[in-house]
C-alpha cells in the first residue's frame, strides 16, 4: 500500500508535516493536504458499519487526500 511520504515523492511534491490530530496547521500557503494513520492496524473494522466495512484497506496509511485552493 502507498505511504504518504512515497505519494509526495511519486508527485515531487515537498512535505511539510507531519501535524497531529487537533493541531493548528501552520502552512497558510494552498496546496495537497492528506490524513494519514499512525497505526493501520489500530482501526477496528468491526466496528465500521458494515455498508462501509468492504471499503477499508487494512493496511492502508492514506484515508484521505484534498487540495486545498486558498490559505486559511
């Protein structure tokens, strides 16, 4: 499974993270923004609602990826 520092190195992309959970983002500048797991192996898929569980990549570090256009 693609990793987010693979996915910004296949996109030449620089990072500028990582940021825990709940934390300001510092970066004003727009650009690619992904959320990640720390730990795939701590989601506990049984308790995904099961029209949602066939979706979930166990070992998946990627769970969400958005550009954003503007600075905040």
């Amino acid at each position: 499974m693609l990793k987010a520092a693979e996915l910004f190195d296949r996109t030449q992309l620089k990072m500028c993270g990582p940021v825990p959970w709940g934390t300001s983002v510092a970066e004003a500048a727009s650009g690619i923004y992904v959320i990640t797991l720390a730990d795939p192996a701590s989601v506990l898929v049984d308790v995904l609602p099961a029209a949602k569980r066939h979706r979930w990549n166990a070992d998946q570090e990627i769970i969400y990826i958005w550009k954003g256009n503007e600075a905040f």
